[in-house]
C-alpha cells in the first residue's frame, strides 16, 4: 500500500511586518509638479566619493533624515542666478556642476543616523543640533507673517518653508521656496 503525505506549514501570520509607508523617495516621484528637478538632482549626487549609489537609493531605503526639499521653481531661481554670476553655463539642470548638485542636496539634508531621529517642525531650534550633509551647521528664523498672522520658518535666513512635517518612513520633509544656500559661517560664530 502507498501512502502519501505531504507537510503542510502552518505559519503564525500575526508576527509578519507588511511595509505599507511612504519613503521620502516615493513622496517626491509622486507629487512630480513640485519635487522632478529635486529628483533629477538626487538621482546625480553620489553620497561619497566612495559609493556607488545615489542619493535617491539613499532616501528610498530606511534612515532618518530630515529634508528641506526645494520646489521645482526654487531650483530654477537658484539655477538662474548661478547663470547670472556665470557659475553655470546655463539655467537648467543639464548645466550644473557635480558641486552644485552636491550643494543643493546636502545643504537640504540632515542625517541623524540610524539611531537618531528626524527632526519635526516642532523641534526646530534656532540653531539645530544636527548639521547637514555638507557638515554645515543649519540656522532657523522664526518669524510672525503681519498680514496673516500665521507664523513662519526660514531656513539659513532666506528659505521659507511652506509645508512642514510631511512624514516618511525614513523621516520629515519640509517643503521651502528657495534652495538652501551654502554656509561659511561655524558654530562658534553665531
């Protein structure tokens, strides 16, 4: 007589992680009216000199950043002023530099490791403890809009954020209107 048996495995499903977020990556692919050029630019920058990867593999995978991620017409002001003072060849983004793509991405993000955390809006200090990727320290303006009443953050003085806290799974975007300009100033100056 044969006999058949077969194993059936009976797995514990409750245990089981389904990720269901949105990683900051996926959040600008998905809003391409205000984050392509943003994208573009990700995709050029290389974390090191050293990696392979992009900056755009960086902010899809886990971490935790917080970004102040420029609109598509922050970068086109800030690409035609650099055209102005003769920086770049030309206002658009098949003209700028390794080092300007660099700048505009690292002055944009802190990495707080995989042991920090991103930073909110409501942790924003003067002064943030973190710097940013370019080892710049970031300054914020707090300021009451006179007309409205609502109040507002600038970051480095000029960058005013318009969104805030729009949260990933690897941290916080903030959404600002003018690419954060690159700092010479050190702590122990301000």
């Amino acid at each position: 007589c044969i006999s058949f048996n077969s194993c059936k495995e009976d797995i514990d499903e409750s245990d089981l992680y389904t990720f269901t977020g949105e990683m900051m990556i996926d959040h600008f692919v998905n809003h391409p009216d205000t984050f392509s050029s943003y994208l573009q630019i990700l995709q050029k920058v290389h974390p090191s000199k050293r990696s392979s990867s992009t900056m755009h593999e960086l902010l899809s995978a886990r971490g935790h950043y917080t970004c102040f991620a420029p609109t598509n017409e922050a970068i086109d002001l800030y690409l035609d002023s650099l055209y102005q003072i003769g920086q770049i060849t030309a206002p658009d983004l098949s003209a700028i530099t390794d080092s300007v793509a660099e700048a505009i991405v690292f002055n944009s993000l802190i990495d707080t490791g995989d042991d920090g955390l991103a930073y909110a809006s409501t942790e924003f200090d003067s002064i943030m403890p973190t710097n940013n990727m370019n080892d710049r320290p970031i300054t914020m303006r707090f300021d009451n809009n006179e007309a409205t009443g609502i109040p507002e953050v600038y970051v480095n003085i000029y960058s005013h954020i318009i969104e805030k806290d729009i949260e990933g799974e690897n941290g916080y975007i903030h959404v600002i209107d003018h690419v954060i300009s690159p700092s010479n100033a050190t702590v122990s100056d301000m």
